[in-house]
C-alpha cells in the first residue's frame, strides 16, 4: 500500500502542486500587472 501512496505522490500530486503554484505566480503578475501597469520606464 505504501508504493501506491508514494507512486500517487510523485506521479500525481507534486506536478500538479508545481502546475497550480506557477499558474498562481502567473495570475498574481498578470493581476497585478493589469493594475499598476507594465514594467519599465514611465512614459514621457
């Protein structure tokens, strides 16, 4: 039962950990991105 549970964690849960946590970072620039504006110099 424990290779199961181990093969369930590597196969499953930890690149789906790694899919939701870069979409996150993804949204959480683009969210903020859309309100402060883009990066770079001020526009003259």
């Amino acid at each position: 039962m424990e290779i199961f549970a181990f093969l369930f964690l590597t196969a499953v849960l930890m690149p789906a950990l790694a899919v939701a946590t870069v979409g996150s970072y993804g949204l959480a620039v683009w969210t903020y991105q859309m309100i402060a504006g883009p990066p770079g110099p001020p526009a003259k």
